[in-house]
C-alpha cells in the first residue's frame, strides 16, 4: 500500500515522544536502580555573542536534491504554481552556544521565493513539529497550501539539529527497528516486561553509540537559538513564523528568549506548555480516544459503514476484541512482515490525525478483520519513519534525543505500572499504549533541561495561537494555556470547531482568512474568536 506525503507530513508533524513508546528508552527492568554514569546535561547555558562570521554568513541557494534516507527519501519537490522552484542551502551554527567559536555544525535550508517581490514581507520560516520531523522534506508537501502567504513571504523551512540532514541523530539500524516495532508495546507479564525493557537498553546503546557527542546539543532552545540566527542571516529584522504541534513550543520558547524579535507568529495545533511529560501523555491519551469516539460515533451513524456496531461503543468495543485477537495472533501485512496489536494500535493513530484519513482508518480494520493487516501496517509505517524500499528516516530517533533533551522527568518501571490505571481510565484502547511510553526517558545519557518550558514573553508582538476543539494529539486545552503563558496582550486565542491535528490545513475557510489576514496584512483578531 503506497502511503500519501500529505499524509506522511501529517503524522511527522504530529508525532510526539508518548505516541512511540518503543522509542523509549530505559536504564533497568525492575525500578530504575541499576547503576548509571551520570548523565550529561543538556545544554542550555545562556550563549556569549554569535561571531560576526557566522550572523553574516552568506547562503549558497541551489536547486534542491532529493531528500535522503534521514528525511525520508522520495524525489525532489515538484516546482510550485507559476513554475517557481525549491532551493536549498545550508546555514553553519555553533554546536554549543556557550562556546560560539567552537565546532559548528551544517543546518539544511529549504525556501520558495515571495511571488510578489515588490510587497514581500520577509521569510516566513516553518517548524512542522515532531520533534523530529524535516521541514525540508516537509515543506514541499504542503506547498500549495501555503501559495496565499507566498504573494509577501519567502516560505522558508529547516532541518532543526539533530533532524534529517541537519547533523541527524542516529540510532538503531533498519533490520533491528522493524524487529523492534514488532515488538509487544504493552506488556501484560513479567517475561514481557523483561522483553520490552531489554529491547529499551539496546536501542539507547545505539542511539549513545552513533551520536552522543551531538545528544547534549539537540534540545528546544539551542533550536530557538538557531531560529534567531537564521532570521539574521536571512536579513530580517523580525522572525515571521509559522509552527505546528511541537513547533508551537519551539515558538513558545523562541517568544520567551527574544521577544523584541517577534515580528508575526502563529503557533497552530498548540502543545500545553503547563504539563509536564506524565500530564501531557495523559492528555494525549484523551485527546487520541476522543478523535477515535468521533470516528466511531460517524462510523455507526452511516449505513454504509464496514465495521459492526449499530452505537459509536459498539465500534469501539470491535475494534478493542479486534486488537486483543492481534496480540495473540498477528495476521498478514506486507511482504513477509505481519500486523501485530502495537502496530495496529499504531495505525489507527496515524488515520486519526485527520479526518481525510478516517476512510482509510475504516478500510484497514475491515480488511485486518479478514486477515488482510497490509493497509493498517502501512499507516504505521507511515508514524515510524518507514520507506516503502524498508529504510526509517531519522525522525523517530531525533524525536528521543530532543524530548528527552528537553524533559527532566524521567520514570522507572513501578512508577509507569502504577500509572497505568488512570492511562487506561483516560483511553481504553491507547491507554496502555501510551502509559507504556512514560518510559521514554528514563536512562536517556543526557538530563533534561526543564519540568516544563517557560514561554512568558513580555514586550512581544502578539503571537496567534490556534486550538482545535478536535484535536487528538495536542487537545484544545494546550491553546489556552500557551495564550495565557505567552502574556496578556501576547497570546491572542483563535479556536477551530473541527477535526484532526491542527487547523489552518483543516477545511476552515474562516481559519485560512484570519490567519492569512494577520500575517498577510497585520490584522489582529480578537482574542476568543471561533471558526467553524
């Protein structure tokens, strides 16, 4: 089954560290008490100034190569309306801010000139989330959609360190992440337990391994850091930017570091800045069963409907048996590779990012149903980064290495067991599977920086913040937290009455108006404005 790249750059924009859980990665099998070296910090030391050489660093724009393995392959963007082309660059950043004439490092570029050069405004540089997702792979995907805001802006987007070609982080190969992601994310037993715990060890040896020089360096401010770098070196006076689901935090903390640099800002499908990684997890699990009661709720309404229910619990509840007979017997998927209940729990996540995809959602259960797991594995592999030829792209491993980066909390096995319960009372069917992924950090070489991100930014232009009342994987609570956050007179609240992760993308045409009349033209909306 050939997977779309709208809805590959969907899933990677969405994708954060407690929807993977077997990307977590844990120092012991029992309570955390086996012994460790001391962890390295992240670092976060406030930088001394860049050097000359690099804010004014020329960039050498060409005509873009197909992305490589770690964006996840494919072919060069297609040029846009009008038959202008991508070009891309790379940009030299310090490795450690706090020692700016040390190693640097190469960040990947990607841009779409202004169509209207006589009016254009500046860059408008994107973040698509993840962590852990390619803006430059990313970007080209969604290209027509943003043709509005190219009349005035370059469209500008980048591979954040530790992402694609942007000095990727590397873990596990390809043969040990498709026995990995194989693997039982829920374990019910002991010798499970003992199983997924080992499999946690391997893949942090692997990950330490192929890049622990670069895991002290890949956490949310050193990227804001590099945001601000890259307006200089673009020319701008201001950022102009646009970030989705983890690019909302990674905007939030950018507001927070400089915020008389805050030009136009819309922060879309907003993470809750207030939560910690439990808080959030839990969050998360709410919001993917509320997506999956929608789909339910549509799918039982609908005489055409393939799936069994006459009630939106009567899909759900098939659904559930459906799961339970895949982890005891997987059944076929694609090529020699079969459908296990982690994998299939893991495409029925993937469909419900947006309601486009609910058909294919329908069509995969049916069919796994019937022993046929092809198209639910291929939504799967369509979240873990993997190629139709069996190669993974870099995003689940820089996904680890930023959150954890990031993430001070760090849970043992009988803290994540005692948790469950109220994952499961949250989700009956993503409950144990997100519960599971608490786990994610725990043994990670490198201490996180914060419990949660401070994005207090007093004295910034206002920052336009999107909450989607149907989102599975930020849920809408995160947009009014972040507004609060940023400040008042800051953080102006416009909420999306819809469905999927995010909102400018979403179907609204009062949601594309709005935000294209404030970035376009300056107009404020009011903060608590509501589109339908």
């Amino acid at each position: 089954m050939r997977t779309s790249p709208a809805l590959r750059a969907a899933a990677l924009a969405a994708t954060a560290t407690v929807l993977l859980p077997l990307a977590a990665c844990s120092d012991d099998g029992d309570d955390g008490g086996t012994e460790r070296s001391t962890p390295k910090a992240a670092s976060t030391a406030s930088p001394t100034a860049t050097p000359a050489d690099l804010s004014s660093q020329k960039l050498d724009w060409k005509p873009c190569p197909a992305p490589n393995e770690a964006q996840g392959s494919g072919t060069s963007p297609s040029p846009l309306p009008g038959g202008a082309s991508w070009e891309c660059s790379f940009m030299d950043v310090p490795l450690d801010y706090a020692d700016p004439e040390g190693r640097t490092i190469e960040l990947a570029l990607i841009r779409a000139a202004a169509r209207n050069q006589d009016r254009r405004i500046g860059s408008l540089i994107f973040n698509f989330g993840g962590p852990g997702a390619s803006g430059v792979a990313t970007l080209p995907s969604f290209g027509t959609a943003y043709d509005t805001l190219r009349t005035r802006y370059d469209l500008v987007s980048f591979d954040p360190r530790g992402v694609g070609r942007s000095e990727g982080v590397e873990c596990s190969d390809d043969a040990t992440l498709d026995v990995r992601y194989e693997q039982d994310g829920t374990p019910d037993d002991a010798a499970e337990e003992k199983a997924f715990v080992k499999d946690q060890k391997s893949y942090i040896a692997d990950c330490e391994e192929n890049s622990g020089d670069e895991l002290p360096y890949v956490g949310t401010t050193n990227a804001a850091r590099d945001m601000d770098l890259l307006r200089q070196v673009l020319g701008d006076d201001k950022l102009y930017y646009f970030g989705i689901s983890y690019g909302t935090e990674l905007g939030g903390v950018y507001a927070h570091l400089y915020p008389k640099n805050v030009g136009r800002a819309v922060l879309d499908a907003v993470v809750d800045p207030t939560e910690d990684s439990l808080e959030s997890s839990l969050g998360q699990a709410k919001g993917f069963q509320l997506a999956l009661d929608n789909f339910s709720a549509d799918c039982a309404e609908r005489d055409d409907c393939k799936l069994p229910g006459a009630t939106a619990q009567e899909v759900q509840d098939w659904i559930a048996d459906l799961l339970a007979q895949l982890e005891k017997k997987p059944v076929p998927g694609l090529g020699e590779r079969k459908l296990t209940e982690t994998q299939a729990t893991t495409g029925i996540a993937s469909a419900l990012y947006s309601k486009e995809t609910w058909p294919l959602l329908e069509q995969g259960l049916d069919e796994a149903d019937g022993d046929n797991g092809g198209l639910l594995l291929a939504l799967a592999d369509s979240l873990n980064g993997r190629s139709e030829d069996g190669h993974y792209d870099n995003s689940n491993a820089a996904n680890a290495a930023i959150n954890c980066a990031d993430s001070k909390q760090r849970f043992t096995l009988e803290q994540t067991r005692k948790a469950l319960p109220a994952f499961r009372e949250a989700s009956p069917v993503f409950g144990d599977y997100l519960g599971w992924g608490l786990m994610a950090c725990t043994g990670w070489p490198v201490a996180g920086a914060w419990d949660t991100p401070d994005v207090s930014a007093p004295g910034s232009a206002p920052i336009l913040v999107i909450g989607n009342t149907g989102d599975p994987a930020t849920p809408y609570a995160g947009a009014k937290a972040m507004a609060a956050e940023l400040g008042k007179g800051v953080g102006i609240e416009l909420t999306y009455k819809g469905e999927g992760h995010g909102a400018y993308n979403g179907g609204s045409t009062c949601v594309q108006r709005t935000v294209d009349a404030y970035l376009l033209e300056g107009k404020v909306p009011k903060s608590g404005t509501v589109c339908e």
